[in-house]
C-alpha cells in the first residue's frame, strides 16, 4: 500500500490520506475494567466498576457487572471511565481557523435567508476543532450557526465526532434566535424591534401553515408552500422552515442573557402555546429562576461569566448555574463557541465553587451531569447518548485522573463502540517540537 501510494502526485495522496482517515471502523465489543466509572446521570462515581460495550450500546456499567466472554478486555487500572461529553450550543464542524474567512461557515450575514439555511452540509467532519475536541472527551454536539443578517441564525445540527464521513446524526434540530443585543441591532437597533420582528415571523408562519403551508423545515420544499399575502416580511423559504416551531415540532433556542429577556421568551408561549423553548446564555438566568423552573424550560447556560461583558450581563454572577439549579431549573453547561474542550475545566470549576463562602456552585456529581447526560437530554437525546445506562450509544472515555480536574488527560476515545484515534494538528505541532534535534525536522505538510 506504501509503495502504491509513494507513486501517486501530492494531490492525490493527500486525497488517499483523507479517504483513509475517513473510511469508518467497526464497533467492537469490549469489557473496560478496574475504573473508576462515572454513569454521568448525576449519581456517585463508581470503585472498581465495569463497563460492557456490545454492538456500540453500553450493556450494562456499574459494580458487580460479569465480563462477557469472549469480548475484549481493557484493565483501566483504576482510571476514570465516563460517557462522552456533550457540548451545545457550538460551532464545531463550521470554522476551522476562524480568523480565515475562507474556513468559517459560521457566518452569513450578506445572505437573502435567515430562518431557513440548513447548516448540515457545511459541516466538516475533519475540521481540525472537531478533532481537537474528541482528543479531549467531546463525543456530541448540536452545532448552531453563529451571525446572519437578521434575528434568526438557522436550524442546528446533532453531530458525533466520530472519525468518518457522517457527522451529521441529526440535521434540522432545532431553529436559533438572538433575542438579546445582538438581535436588537439586527432586528433595527432596538429591543422593541427584536420583539415585533419576531412574533411577526411566527406569526407568518403560522398563517402559512393554515394556509395548507406543510413544507416543514427543509426549505427545499418552500416551493410547495401557497400564496402568501402581499405584506409578508419573510421570504418564502424562511416562513415555511419556522413552520415546525410554531407547531411544536423543532425547538426554538432563543439566546437571552437579560433576565427580562429571558421573560419575554417565555411569554411566547402564551401567543404560541406550541413553542418548545430552549434558552441560551442565560447570564442573569438567576434573577429569573422562578419563573423558568416554574415553566419547565430548560436552559443551556454560558459557564462562569462574572464580568458583565456587555449591559445584558450586568447581573453576572459565577454562581448563576448553582443557584438556578438550586430553583429547580434544568440546566446544563452551554453555548461553547470557543473551545468546547474546556467543558470539564468549567464543570470544575463549578465544583470548586461549593467551596467559596457565598457562593453556589455544583456536587462533582451534578457538575459532570451539566456536561453530558443533561445536555443531551435538552437537545432531544437523552434515550440515545450522554451516560453510560444501558441502551445508550457506547460513547466511552478513559482518563489518567479525575476528568474534571485541569491536570487530567484523555486516553482513550470511544464513540458507538469505536475506538476513535486522537492524533491532530495540536498534538502533531507538539511532537515535531518536543524533543527537537540537531539536523532537519520532520516535514511538516507530513499527514
């Protein structure tokens, strides 16, 4: 195969190299051993504990658990061993280098549609950020667009990490909104323009539903949708793919930071009664506790902000997440447009925050259940993936320590039984430069 490829142009290698990399593996089963097991539901790491992977589910994980035979057998040596972290709302598989324009999908702002781009087919599934954050645990993620020229940023994705061609696990999730400042200057340069932009789109909607407007949320089928009146704002395409919102049918993440904006979010659903609502950000969540654990909606909030960045954070508080579960709020650790590998580092720190006199943090318990089994529950995949229970997809990580100290390290990566590699360019800058040498280096176009 070597010899093959030393034949072939650089262009053509390279192009092997990535057909290579891509082409997918087989799930096996396997028995990890002696670890320190994590269920990630909120419950008490596990001593000496067994986890079983069949067919890439997990079989059962817990203590006492028998070893099938015949399967392969890891002895993780009292290693931790935990489901995979789940990360939303994010951009993975839509930037590459965000500083190059050229490698970011995150952003389309000159575009005609808002509501209706489908980020599905821009995600790459051997963006270097997606292959940065599986060597360090993330195994999902729902992947939401980041700027578009109105308040809408499109429907998000659930995606793996796996390393094949098929990322995308869910496309057309869920619709994105920017309620807050950043809608406001979108919306006109004010609130009252976000609120009446807004309910106008849903309404639109809606009387394009009743209209016989069934096209749902693939915009590809927008040209089936009926007349519309002549003072429609929306496009077409825009006013069919928010049909599935306002019917209940794909939730609606709206990001807040305002508590007052976060009410008005949740007074949609007097309108719109339908409206299943997810909220983002959320930075002074706390002073609306009450009325978000009163109305069931959940929450993926931006972890540990404490220095109001702008005036609707004002009310920032480290202790946010611990005093709106506290009230009764679900809520997990969110909005992770910058480094999602960082995850375990602010669940952490969540934990640390117990210690603060004053403060309100989360158990160790609590805090690596708002990086995996509660994420996944929001998005609409708690059945499928985000603990170790038994039917859910075997997402396995190894680690050498506790996973949400700074100094632990990933091991080992499974993603539906799979183990996945964990090499990328981080990891390859840092071998080429770890113990350098006299003479010439290893090339570094080298795959």
């Amino acid at each position: 195969m070597s010899a093959r490829k030393l034949t072939l142009a650089p262009a053509a290698l390279l192009a092997a190299l990535l057909t290579s990399v891509a082409t997918p593996a087989l799930a096996q089963d396997m028995a990890i051993t002696n670890a320190t097991v994590v269920i990630g539901d909120g419950s008490a790491p596990i001593p000496g504990g067994t986890v079983v992977v069949r067919g890439g589910k997990v079989v059962a994980a817990g203590a006492g658990v028998a070893v099938p035979a015949g399967v392969r057998t890891i002895d993780a040596g009292g290693k931790w061993v935990t489901p995979g972290l789940v990360v939303a709302v994010t951009d993975l598989g839509l930037v590459d280098v965000e500083a190059v324009e050229e490698s970011n999908d995150g952003e389309a702002g000159k575009a005609p549609f808002s509501a209706a781009l489908d980020i599905a087919p821009a995600i790459n599934p051997v963006a270097q950020p997606i292959l940065i954050s599986r060597a360090a645990g993330v195994t999902r993620a729902a992947v939401a667009p980041l700027d578009t020229g109105a308040i809408f940023g499109g429907q998000g994705a659930i995606i793996d990490l796996g390393a094949d061609n098929q990322a995308v696990t869910q496309p057309r999730a869920f619709q994105y909104v920017d309620l807050g400042e950043t809608g406001a200057r979108r919306a006109g340069g004010s609130r009252v323009a976000v609120h009446a932009v807004l309910r106008n789109a849903l309404v639109e909607a809606r009387e394009l539903a009743r209209r016989g407007g069934g096209a749902g949320a693939d915009p590809r089928l927008a040209d089936a949708a009926p007349e519309r009146p002549g003072d429609a704002l929306l496009t077409r395409f825009d006013a069919a793919a928010l049909i599935p919102v306002v019917s209940g049918r794909q939730p609606l993440y709206v990001r807040a930071e305002r508590a007052a904006d976060i009410r008005i979010a949740l007074a949609l659903k007097t309108d719109f009664p339908a409206l299943k609502l997810v909220i983002v950000g959320a930075s002074e969540g706390w002073m609306a506790a009450r009325e978000l654990a009163a109305s069931g909606v959940p929450v993926l909030a931006t972890p540990l902000n404490d220095l109001p960045a702008s005036f609707e954070q004002l009310g920032a508080t480290q202790s946010n997440i611990g005093r709106m579960a506290a009230a009764g709020v679900k809520v997990a650790l969110g909005a992770f447009f910058d480094q999602p590998r960082h995850a375990p580092q602010y669940a952490g720190n969540l934990v640390g925050l117990t210690k603060v006199p004053g403060a309100t943090g989360l158990s160790w318990d609590k805090a690596f259940a708002a990086i995996s089994s509660v994420p996944a529950e929001i998005i609409g995949q708690g059945d499928k993936f985000g603990s170790l229970k038994p039917g859910r997809a075997g997402d396995v990580v190894i680690w050498d320590g506790d996973p949400l100290e700074a100094g632990s390290g990933v091991t080992q990566v499974f993603i539906d039984g799979v183990e996945q590699p964990l090499t990328n360019r981080q990891t390859r800058l840092r071998d080429r430069y770890l113990m350098p040498t006299e003479g010439a280096l290893p090339k570094a176009y080298d795959w």
